[in-house]
C-alpha cells in the first residue's frame, strides 16, 4: 500500500497553566531510579510533552502497563495545539525539557524548528529501528543518524468525509470541482443543513485547505516546490495561492461553515457528524468509526465517503509523509528509561493494541507482522487516483513552523482583518526570516 502519513489525532487536553508548576526530568519529583529487588523502577517518573490531538487514550492505555511491567511511571503533558511549540523551545533552551517530547518529523524542520541535533538523544542503535518504516526513518533523521520514533498512521491523510445519505436524499454526488461544492453547499444549507463542520478552534484544522494540496500546486505550476525552496519566487506572487485562500473565505463568508466554526473544536467532530447536524468536514478514514459510534444508531461506517480537499479543483491524492513523532531530550536524567519506553510502544503487541483500540489508526510504521485495520472502501479510494502529490508543509522549507502563525492570519482574514494577500505576504516575511537564522544562502 501507498505510504501516506496522518497530521494529526486525537488527545485528552490538559490546561497549560498545569505545566508551568512541571520542571522537565530534571524536577520531575523524581529520583535516580533505584531497583526494588523486582527489577523494576520503583521511584522514575518519565514526562512525555506533547501537542494537542498527538496522544491517543490507547497510548496512555500502552504507558500504564509500561507502569505496570517495569514500574517506572509515565506524565503525559498536553498542552493546547496553539501554545505547544513556544512552550517545547522554552523549556528546551532553559534546560528544563520533558523526558520524551513530541514534535513534527521533515528533514527541514528537525534542524530548524528543533534544533534536533543539538535537543535530542540519537537512537540509530535502537532494537526496534530495523523493524522502523525507510520512509518514516529518513523524515526522523539528520546526517544520517536516527533521532525520532514517529508513532502515527502512515497510511492515510485528512480528506472530506460526507455523509451519503444526507447526500442521497437531497440529490447531491460527489463534487469533482470546486464550483460542485460550493453548489452541493448552498443546497444543503437551504435545506437547513450546515455543510461543513470546520473546527478553526483549535488553530489547525483550517489551514489544510491551503496546504493539503500541494500535489495540485505542483501540478499545475511543475517545479513550483524547487522554486521556492530556492527563494526564486514567493507566495504572494503566485495567483493560485491568492485563489485558495479566496475560496476558502468564501465558503466560510456564505455560512457554509455554520456561525460558530471560529470557536467549534476537532474533538466534537465525530458527534457533529454523527448527529447529521453537519454533513461533511475533513478527517481522516479511521475517523468514520468514530462518527458512526456517536450517531446512536442513525448511521453505520457505510454511510459515509470521502472525497479529495475541493480547492482549486483539486484531483490529486495528497501524500502526507511526515507527523508527529517521539524524541529523547538530550538533557534528561532518564534516557534509559525514555529508551525503553520507546521500545515498548513499538513492540508489535502494542502496535496491534494501538491498531484495535483507536480507530483513527489503522496502521503505524513498524513491520512486526501485526494486522492493520484497513476498511476495504480505505483501500478502494486510495487506489483509485491516478495522480498523488505530498502535502506542502512536507516539501516546503520553513512552512511547516509556522503553521499557528498561518492558522491565525487566515482565522483574521476570515473576520475581515487582513486580505488573502496579506496572509501571504507574511508567510513569506516568516519564511524569510527563519531562511537567514538557519543560513540559507537562497536568502542570503
């Protein structure tokens, strides 16, 4: 099957006000671990940070009976999606970083966003690296050594889910362009329906529309991703970015999105779907389980589709090959035992446990000779394009950090506050910016 990496999943939220009270391994509450005569941990703690959406319940299920087999106890640290980046570099530049913490795989953004090198443990010489997906190894790496354990579906992106039956009672198919959508829109909001469930809340989700389709990019304008790597061209001087966001401000300006989209959030997804209350939003395949379980028997995982991100007519299947991943903090007092914990999760029990008790993951990019979980309507659908490109936070340097940044400009231009080509503008501002602190001669 087709390697494709997931962006994002689902996570209990902690308030980041209860971290500040947390020091990294360093004032974790814990002490050197001493053996109990069990040959197990009785007094390590280990923090793992993470971003918002990027820990399943099946992993911390997986951390608890870490616990129990070896006694060292697992702190999982969420923080809110739009605070976590700022968070992770403060603690990390104060040498007061978690024990293990998540961050975004690309062979950019390691060195530029993480300072990887300098931040993480090398774990090239890990047991379960030789059963770790090439591609998967190749985005956690830098000058050729290991640095991350990405602990994602590798399978699938985000595309729009829809509801076929509300599709079928009111006549409507699948869109193939972009002026289809807008019309199946405007016949389902007339029929008191809210088309698309967009959770702007949280500060991510929107962004997609942008940067999901960068295979189309591509297509359309070939060599587009070169030229902007080079600093040959820039955002703002390319119509089609300019079209997007357009578009995408339209469809919220029209009320397709409901009157709440800038507040509604990703974890009420499956229940905004599942009630009918909304027909479509964008999600990955393992998500339809989930809205099927929250409709209360109105609809099973047959009554749902999907169909590729509509912007800019787009046709082609986007790749994502990269996500969050799991790092070793350099400076932790507790790398043997963030080690094993890394092994742990990577086992093929825990593996097939994270493939059996989450629906999101049907896969993850180890090869234990465990079962995926890959609907046969999954499969149909990704096979049947004949043109597939990688996402552009993947391919384009200095995109990916900034994507809050980006979800706020568009979350302004959305209320009025800033124009499509003012959002571009200061993607490339950033771009340039972040371009001279890493020393990219194309800026120079």
């Amino acid at each position: 099957m087709k390697k494709k990496l997931a962006v994002c999943l689902l996570c209990g939220v902690m308030s980041a006000a209860m971290l500040t009270g947390c020091g990294g391994s360093g004032d974790s509450g814990s002490k050197e671990a001493e053996a109990d005569g069990s040959g197990k941990k009785s007094d390590t703690t280990l923090t793992i940070m993470a971003s918002q959406d990027w820990v399943y319940d099946a992993e911390m299920e997986l951390g608890q009976k870490f616990e129990e087999e070896t006694g060292i106890k697992v702190d999982y640290q969420i923080v809110p999606s739009d605070q976590y980046y700022n968070l992770l570099m403060t603690k990390l530049n104060s040498g007061e970083g978690p024990d293990i913490f998540g961050g975004q795989s690309g062979s950019y953004d390691l060195v530029s966003q993480y300072s990887i090198e300098k931040n993480a443990v090398e774990l090239s010489g890990e047991p379960w690296v030789a059963n770790y997906d090439e591609f998967a190894k190749e985005q956690t790496s830098v000058g050729g050594k290991l640095y991350g354990a990405t602990y994602f579906d590798t399978t699938t992106d985000f595309y729009v889910v829809y509801n076929k039956k509300i599709f079928e009672e009111n006549g409507l198919k699948e869109p193939t362009t972009f002026a289809e959508f807008e019309s199946i829109c405007q016949t389902l909001l007339d029929k008191g329906i809210t088309p698309f469930y967009e959770c702007a809340g949280d500060g991510w989700h929107h962004v997609m529309w942008f940067c999901e389709i960068g295979g189309k990019y591509e297509d359309l304008l070939p060599g587009i991703t070169d030229k902007l790597n080079n600093n040959e061209t820039k955002f703002a001087d390319v119509e089609e970015f300019k079209i997007v966001l357009d578009q995408v401000k339209e469809l919220a300006d029209k009320g397709y999105f409901g009157d709440n989209y800038l507040s509604d959030e990703y974890a009420d997804l499956p229940v905004a779907l599942g009630t009918g209350e909304f027909a479509m939003s964008m999600a990955k395949p393992g998500t339809i389980a989930e809205i099927a379980a929250a409709s209360d028997g109105a609809y099973t995982e047959d009554d749902f589709g999907m169909f590729l991100i509509p912007t800019l007519d787009n046709d082609v299947l986007n790749v994502h090959p990269c996500g969050p991943s799991r790092f070793i903090y350099s400076g932790s007092k507790h790398v043997d035992e963030a080690k094993q914990y890394l092994e742990y999760i990577t086992k093929k029990e825990s593996v097939q446990h994270m493939i059996d008790k989450e629906a999101k993951v049907e896969n993850l990019p180890y090869e234990l000779g465990q079962t995926p979980a890959y609907s046969a309507y999954t499969q149909e659908f990704l096979d049947s394009f004949e043109k597939q490109g990688v996402v552009f936070q993947d391919v384009i340097k200095y995109l990916n950090p900034q994507w809050g940044d980006i979800g706020q400009d568009m979350v302004s231009m959305f209320i009025g506050d800033m124009t499509s080509e003012e959002v571009l503008q200061a993607i490339d501002s950033r771009r340039e910016t972040q371009a001279k602190a890493a020393g990219d001669e194309a800026w120079n």
